[in-house]
C-alpha cells in the first residue's frame, strides 16, 4: 500500500502475489512521474486488486500504463478507480487494462499522443454508483469483454463516452443507465453480436455514433442492436465498409421507443434478419438501405425528413406507419424487393428538390407493392410523380393525390403488370396525367384525371391486356391519346 504521492523517476514494474496468493496494490493517493523526468512506464502485476485513489499522471504524465499484463492467474484482480477529480489517469502512449475494471467515480482516461487504450476484461460501475466512462485519444480503443454488466443489474455505468480514433467491440453487451448514454466520437468496429442498452423506463439515454459503424474487417457479419429509450443517432455510414448480418433499433420494449436519426447516407446487412426500426426514424440526409437476399426492411413506426430514401432490398420492405407524415420525404426509389407494403399513408414532395428527379419510383420487376391509405401525395416534382420502371405484378395503388409534376403524374414502363390496378387518385396539375410506353395488362380506373397541361391519357405501343376505363378525364391539354398503342382496351372520352 502507497499511503502517500508516489513519484517515478525509471520505469517501474510492480509484482504482487502469485498464482496462490491474492496480493493487492493500492495507490491512497497520486501517481505521477517524477518532475523534469522523460515520461516513464508503470507496470502492475497484481494477483488481487489494484486501487488508484488518486489521479494517475495528472500532474505528470506516465509514458505507458500496464495492469495485471500476463498475469496466469484463473481469477485476476481488477482495477479499481476512486479518484474525485479529472483526468483519472494521463499517459503520453498506451493504457492496457488486462483485467476488470471498476469505476467507483466518473472517470476519464486520457492519452496525450493518442496511444491505444484497450481494456481485456468486463468495464462496470461500482454496485449502484452509475459512474461515468470518458475515453479521450485518437488512438484505438478497444473492449475485449462487455461493458455495464447485467441488463437492470447494478453496476451499469451512467455514461460512455470513446475518443475520436476507432473503437473496436468484442463484448456482447455494453449497458449504460444514465442521461448521458452513449457517444462514440469515432468510427466503431465490431468483432462480435452486439447489444446496445441505454437509459430505461424513467432515463431517456441518448446513443451516438458520429462516425461510421461496421463489422470489423475479415470477420463475418455481425448483428447490431440498439436499444435506447432516447435518440439513437448514426452521422456514419452504417455498414459500408463491413455490413452487418441484421440492424435493429429501440426493440427493448421495457422501454419507451426513442426516433432514430439516421444522417451518415447509408446502411447494408446481408443477413435474412435485415433490418427493424420499432422507434421512429428521421432521414438527415439522402440515405440508402440495402439487405441481403432475404433481408426485409420494416419500419414499425414513422418515417420523416427532407431527404431521399433508396431501397435495394431482398426481402420485404414494410411501413407499419405513416411516412412524410411530419416531414415529407423527397423521394423513393425502389430498387428491390419481394414486396412492398404501407399501411399508413406515404407523402412526397419535391418542391425543393434541386434536381428534375422524380418522387416514387418503382423499380422494374418490383412486384406486390401495396399503398392504398388515405391521405397519401406525391406532389410537386419536377420529374414525374411516381414511376413504374418496367413491370410490376399484382400490385395496388389507391385512393391519393398526383399533383404539380414537371413530367407525368404517373410514368408506367414497358413489361407485364398482371394483376396490377390503379384507382381512386386524383391527377391534376402536371404535365401528363397517366403515360403508358408498351404496359401489359394493367386495370387504371374511377380515377380523376384533371387540368394537366399536356396529356390526360397517353398510351404507345404494345399493351396487350390492359384496360383503362371508367376513369373522368377533363380539362386537360389532350384529354386522351391512344393512337400509337396497340391492343388492350382504352375509354375513349
């Protein structure tokens, strides 16, 4: 036991017990290197535990800090930390924590010229303290074990915060109960299935990545879970360099559902779990969602912002809830999927689009797509309103508005739309209403066609088992022009 300052002035290595023997260190006070000495390294090889009760290097930094490194022992101690104030430890290189460690105060871990900070074991708070962990270097960290224990156990810590260079996750669980939740300010790689939990039912705790998120690099996809009773945010790339098996967010449903940011453009699994958003998602940018080949994407809330969402999916994409209900979205493409469904109503808008791009674009070969509810719009583009690309089978679009289109409202490619039918809509103000080019047989019905600048009904080449009837076409430029298509059966007036 150092009952006073320690001060070193050579590197120092300490041993305490053996493989038989528990032998405890503890520092009651400060440990620096000595003053006017080139930083130096500390190596502790405590068979028990190692207790720092005051600040390491605050006043001068160590070079290294090693605890318990190659110790053989089955049960290794721990390292335990008590200083009350700021930086806790301070090294110019690397701090290794080879076993446990447990925070009884907030603490934070700096190293000056951004040396890796790794931890071998479990990282927990103190039983009932919920102290903080902030990790400051642009060097790695890395945690071998879990972090915050137990889900409602009592040693999750009140908050995590990682440093600016990449932190690297092996544990399956970290758990933070806090309000300050979790940040990780820079890219984070995973080597293993992880559980994110932070805050709970009365603690709205926050879940930040301001930077990218994969799965580590030469390991095999992992699964990412998120779940956060207050905002989840990813400014990042999510999966782009390594894509996940399966991404799902606020799932814990002891806890109230958070939203989800998601402002970093793109996220990829390729697992046939996919991806599952329970809380609320809002788009800060034009992002892109791609899953493997059976991989659904599901939205069990609402999606929102004034971006463009890109979907390249294998297996079904659902939206349980509304989406451009608060925010309209700029845009769909549709790229892929086995399905699409929306139980709620879908709103676009592209009245501050840059770009002469168009709202719903349905990709060709996209089958089953479902947008029925009242109260749907895809409105103001200055492309067309929605686009088939080139056949779309057994597929249902009812009962919204098309309007204020620089092109068509409705652009419908060649290729077979067997069993598709498109209903109730009311089409006014674009260019063109309804422009068919070679559309198999499609059913277009009882919708209002009305005051559309060119077109009403345009129709060109083959269109073998199409039918267009008992819609109201009037006001519009040409109400109706079929002569350049050759079969189904087209209304007249």
């Amino acid at each position: 036991m150092y009952r006073g300052p320690v001060q070193l002035g050579v590197d120092l290595t300490i041993n305490s017990g053996d493989a038989a023997t528990a032998g405890p260190v503890t520092f009651s006070s400060t440990v620096d290197t000595l003053a006017a000495v080139t930083p130096v390294n500390l190596a502790l090889k405590a068979s028990g535990r190692t207790l720092f009760g005051g600040t390491v290097g605050g006043t001068n930094p160590l070079n290294n800090l090693w605890t318990n490194p190659g110790y053989n022992r089955t049960d290794p101690g721990n390292t335990r930390f008590e200083a009350t104030t700021t930086p806790s430890v301070t090294t110019v290189g690397s701090q290794v924590y080879s076993d446990g460690v447990i925070l009884a105060k907030n603490t934070q871990l700096v190293s000056t010229a951004n040396g890796g900070i790794s931890f071998g074991q479990k990282v927990i708070s103190a039983s009932g303290l919920a102290s903080t962990l902030e990790i400051v270097t642009a060097g790695t960290t890395t945690f071998s074990d879990s972090v915050g224990g137990a889900l409602n156990g009592t040693s999750a810590l009140g908050g995590l915060t990682t440093g600016a260079g990449a932190t690297v996750i092996h544990g399956a669980t970290v758990y933070t109960s806090g309000a300050a939740g979790q940040v990780y300010r820079g890219p984070v790689q995973l080597g293993v299935d992880l559980t994110i939990n932070s805050g709970d039912a009365a603690t709205a705790g926050p879940v930040t990545f301001s930077s990218t998120v994969d799965t580590l690099a030469a390991v095999t996809p992992v699964n990412l879970a998120v779940k956060a009773s207050g905002p989840t945010r990813f400014s990042g790339a999510v999966g782009k360099v390594g894509p996940f098996a399966s991404l799902s967010t606020a799932v814990d449903t002891r806890q109230p559902a958070g939203t989800t940011f998601i402002d970093g453009g793109f996220v990829a699994t390729v697992g046939d779990a996919g991806q599952s958003y329970i809380d609320k998602v809002v788009l800060g940018a034009d992002t892109s969602f791609t899953s493997g080949p059976r991989g659904a994407i599901v939205f069990s809330d609402s999606l929102d912002g004034a971006a463009k969402a890109t979907f390249t999916a294998g297996g079904a994409l659902i939206f349980f809830q509304k989406v451009g209900g608060a925010t309209p979205l700029r845009g769909i493409s549709i790229k892929s999927a086995s399905s699409v469904f929306a139980a709620q109503s879908v709103v676009l808008n592209g009245a501050d689009n840059a770009a002469a791009d168009d709202g719903l674009v349905i990709g060709a070969g996209v089958n089953a797509v479902t947008i029925a509810a009242a109260g749907s719009s895809f409105n103001g583009f200055r492309g067309n309103g929605i686009v088939f690309s080139g056949g779309s089978t057994n597929s249902l679009l009812s009962g919204f508005d098309v309007k204020n289109n620089g092109a068509s409202a409705i652009a419908i490619g060649a290729g077979s739309y067997s069993g598709t039918v498109l209903q109730g809509m009311t089409i006014s103000g674009n260019k063109n209403g309804l422009w068919l080019d070679a559309a198999k047989g499609i059913t277009i019905k009882t919708n209002h066609v009305i005051s559309n600048t060119a077109f009403g009904l345009y129709a060109e080449g083959l269109s073998t088992g199409t039918t267009v009837t008992g819609n109201t076409l009037s006001g519009n430029g040409t109400n109706i022009d079929t002569t350049a298509a050759t079969g189904g059966t087209f209304q007249t007036s």
